[in-house]
C-alpha cells in the first residue's frame, strides 16, 4: 500500500497571523470584463522581533511567475508580486502556492490563487444568418 | 544420464530466475509528505504528488483512498 500524507494548520482568522501577516490572505486575480487582469500586488508584514528570509517551496508548474522578498526587517512590510503566464489567462482555476519563512520552526502558509473570468457578452452566439442556415 | 542431470539443474534454476525477472509494475513516490502549513479556512489548495511508474510492466492505479 503506498500513501500520500498531507499536513495543514487551519486559521480562522487572517488578521492573527503570526509571525507574518500576509495582504490579501488570498490571491483572487478574477477577470470581470474585456480588460485583461493577468497579476496582483501583495504585501508581507513581519511581526515578529526577527529579521525573516522567505522562499517559495511549492507553486504549480508553468502557471505563475512570482516575485517575493529575499527578506522583510522587523516590523518592515515588503511587496510581492503574482503574474499569470499567458498559457493561463483564458483559464479559471482553484491553486495556491506554498512560502516557508526562516524562523525557528520553519513556518509555512499556503496562500490560495484564484481566477474567474467573466466577460459580459463573450458567450453570445452570433445571430448572423450564415450560408447554408436553414429557417 | 549422469551428464544431463547438471543440465536438468541449471535448466530448473533459469526457469525459476525466469518467473523472478517477470515485468512487474511499480511506483515510486519521491514525496510522500506535503506540510501546508497555516492555510485559511475553507481555502482551495492544492499540491503536486509526482507518481513514478518504475517497473518492468505497464502501472495502473486502481483504486484511491482518502482518510
């Protein structure tokens, strides 16, 4: 018998987050109408009393790139950023990406990325009559 | 007879090798274990298990248990 396991600590609330506070807690980069809206500016807020390293441990392949502070002083906020590859614009999707902080106990968060896309009118079928229609 | 006899051993040995080399499926999970960490509640996430077929016969997964 082989197995997966998966490990997660649930939160309630995003402002009681510690030892990072992260702006917004979701990533929500929907599209609603004809202007294109491909990434999303975030910020990270340390408060904790250590300066903090943050990386990136798990993102899905070929859908985002991903900007993220190298490391955020005590007390100091540091803006990120989140792209969508062009191969994903047209597509809505459920994701998220995982960041791991340097304190002690190796902290993690996921961070959910979710896109819809609604156009207003982008479904209509044409009514056009075309050669070869019937009536 | 008596020459035949080693011939008989060997033969009996390779067909027991035989059964042993037979193409088997396998797989291979590199990582087993994915650590979230702190995640909102009733947030979607989502996280890669990379499955590697590594043995000598086609792979098939039958059946998927969660709990």
């Amino acid at each position: 018998m082989n197995y997966v396991q998966i490990i997660c600590n649930v939160i309630t609330n995003p402002d009681s987050t510690y030892p990072i506070a992260i702006s917004p807690y979701k990533f929500d980069i929907s599209q609603f109408g004809e202007k294109e809206r491909n990434s999303l500016d975030f910020t990270i807020r340390n408060i904790s009393d250590a300066d903090l390293e943050v990386k990136l441990v798990d993102v899905p392949s070929n859908m985002f790139k991903i900007t993220l502070p190298k490391k955020i002083k005590v007390g100091k906020s540091e803006k990120g950023k989140i792209v969508i590859n062009d191969s994903q614009l047209k597509n809505e999707f459920d994701k998220s990406i995982t960041i791991e902080l340097s304190d002690q106990t190796k902290t993690r968060f996921t961070i959910p990325v979710k896109r819809t896309i609604r156009i207003p009118g982008a479904n209509q079928t044409s009514t056009t009559p075309m050669p070869g229609d019937k009536h | 007879m008596k020459r035949l006899t080693p011939l008989a051993l060997l033969a009996v040995f390779l067909f027991a090798l035989s059964g042993q080399l037979a193409a088997q499926p396998k797989i291979t999970l590199p990582d087993v274990v994915f650590d979230f960490g702190y995640v909102m509640q009733n947030a979607k996430i989502s996280h890669t298990f990379w499955l590697y077929s590594t043995g000598t016969d086609s792979l098939k997964i039958e059946k998927v248990t969660p709990g």
